[in-house]
C-alpha cells in the first residue's frame, strides 16, 4: 500500500469515530469503494454502529472482501433487529465460512436467539458435518416451529448420516412448515420405518405440500409394495401430488398402474399427462397405445412429444 492510499485510510477510519452519523456514513462508504484488506479492522468496528444503516454498508464491505478473518464478528449480526441485516449477514458468511468454523458455529447455536440460531443452522448446511448431528437434533424438540423447520432440513445436508430415529415423528408435526420439511428429507435416510410413514403421508395428510413432497421422497425409495397406495394418491385433489406420484410409477413399472395411468392421460393439468406418457412407455404395454395415439392430438406440444416417444419405446420393445 503506497503511503497517499496508507493515509487516505487512516483518514476515513478515524472518521467512523465521529459523533455525527452523517460522517460515518461517508467513511464507511468510502472504505467499501476502497477496498482494501487494511480496512476489515474499521469495518469490523463499524458492525457495532448506533446506525442500522453504518452496519449494513459495513456487512456488505465485509462480504465483497472476502475474508475469513471478519466471520466471527459477522456472526452476531445474524441476531440483528435488522432484517435486511440478518439477510445481508447471513449471505456473506455462506461465502465464507468453512469446516474450519464449524466450533463456533456450534457454540453460537448455544445463545437463546432464535434468529441467530436459525441462521447458524443454514449455515451448517454449507459445511456438511456430521458432527454437527447432535447440535442439530437439539432443535427438534424446539417450541419454535422455524427452528424445528430448520433442523430437519440441516439433517438432509449431512454426510454419512443414513438412519435417524429422532426425526421420524416430525413428519407428523403439528406444524405444516415442519413436515413438509420432514417429508423432504425423510426421503434421504434408510430407517425402516419411513416407506411406511411417507407412504400414509402421501394419502392422509392434509396438506397438499406435504403429500407432494412424500411422493418426491418416495421416487428416491421406489419400493413396489406402494403401488397401491400410489394408486389412491392418482385421484388426489392437487395435480401437483398427482404429478409426482406418478414419476414414482416411472420408476416401478407395474401391470396394475395401467388403467390410472391411461386415464391421467385426460388429466386437466399438461405435467401430469405428460408424466403419465412417461410412466406409459416405460410400462411398455401395447394396451396403452390407443390412448398415447390419442395424446398425439394433446393441446400441449410437450405432452404430444412424450405421447410419441412412449409409443416408439413401446413398439421397439414388443416388436409391433
């Protein structure tokens, strides 16, 4: 740093000390446009301002320097009052953080601020650590439903978990938020229980969402012995559950989904008819061709062009 951009710093810096806001204002403005490493010492100073405004610019001056150093006094600014803070703070400490602050994230979670605890468990997603597993557990039994929310969706982030126990009676939580979370990334883990538990979910819960997202879990398990089950979730009230339920037929073609298939053919919703498409030619049944050449004729251009394919794949396999 030459001696003019030297002074040019101190300069600003000791202007954050000044007791008008206006002031600040200027010098921590000037530091972002700077750009200098030198500056991070200020900036950090910065972060405690009276001045919501101060803080916000010094956030941001923080993440465009991407340095490390600045993540510990970056991380008590997910406890803000602030939204646009919280948001700000939170942005440039997933740059930033590392396996490397994995301790102090972990001793964050200890402060009773349901923000700042929130936000760290974002974070650990980043980090992928399982030792994160039991801090993260913790909150499963939070009287916060963002936080129980949170959790569970962390739990799908991290490596070599394959079987956890304590997160199979959240996809039953009162709160709709946490199972539509717990539906998600029960469809990660091997537990014996969690076909089953999706596959009641799937037809009994009473929030569409949550179905939906126990038949995208279900597609990673494929298990035949809920074809029946699947079946059912055909006629449910949301095409975006029917959709789904039938990309898990796609993947376990079976004889008795012939007929719903046909008929999700005529669904009113484009995704669903051209997911049973789909589903129809890699069932590769020659019964299902009259109703797939009628699907050539399909208002949608995409349905008409998996209507097609299906028809070819069916041909190329039973030779007709």
């Amino acid at each position: 740093m030459s001696v003019n951009i030297d002074s040019e710093l101190n300069e600003w810096l000791e202007m954050l000390r000044s007791p008008d806001v206006s002031d600040r204002l200027v010098a921590v403005k000037t530091l972002q446009h700077l750009g200098e490493e030198a500056a991070i010492d200020g900036l950090i100073v910065a972060l405690q301002d009276e001045s919501t405004a101060v803080q916000k610019i010094a956030v941001t001056a923080l993440w465009e320097l991407a340095n490390p150093i600045a993540v510990p006094a970056l991380l008590p600014c997910l406890a803000s009052s602030d939204v646009e803070i919280r948001s700000e703070a939170l942005s440039a400490l997933g740059e930033l953080v590392t396996s490397e602050h994995l301790l102090l994230l972990l001793d964050a979670l200890q402060q009773e601020d349901i923000n700042l605890q929130l936000n760290v468990l974002i974070l650990l997603r980043k980090i992928h650590d399982a030792q994160s597993l039991p801090a993260v557990l913790s909150f499963f039994d939070s009287e916060h439903p963002q936080l129980r929310e949170a959790a569970v969706t962390t739990l799908s982030y991290l490596n070599q978990v394959q079987i956890c126990p304590p997160a199979l009676p959240l996809v039953s939580d009162r709160d709709d938020s946490v199972r539509r979370a717990a539906a998600l990334t029960l469809g990660h883990f091997a537990d014996a229980d969690i076909v089953n538990l999706l596959n009641n979910t799937l037809i009994n819960d009473t929030d569409w969402q949550v179905r939906r997202n126990a038949a995208k879990s279900l597609a990673l398990h494929a298990d035949a012995k809920i074809i029946p089950t699947i079946l059912i979730s055909l006629k449910d009230e949301h095409w975006q559950v029917r959709k789904f339920a039938i990309q898990i037929l796609q993947k376990i073609p079976d004889i008795q989904s012939l007929p719903a298939l046909i008929e999700a053919l005529t669904d009113e919703y484009s995704d669903v008819r051209k997911e049973a498409a789909i589903a129809l030619g890699n069932l590769s049944k020659i019964e299902a061709l009259n109703a797939l050449q009628q699907a050539l004729d399909d208002p949608d251009r995409e349905v008409s062009i998996y209507a097609q394919k299906a028809i070819q794949k069916i041909r190329e396999q039973t030779k007709t």
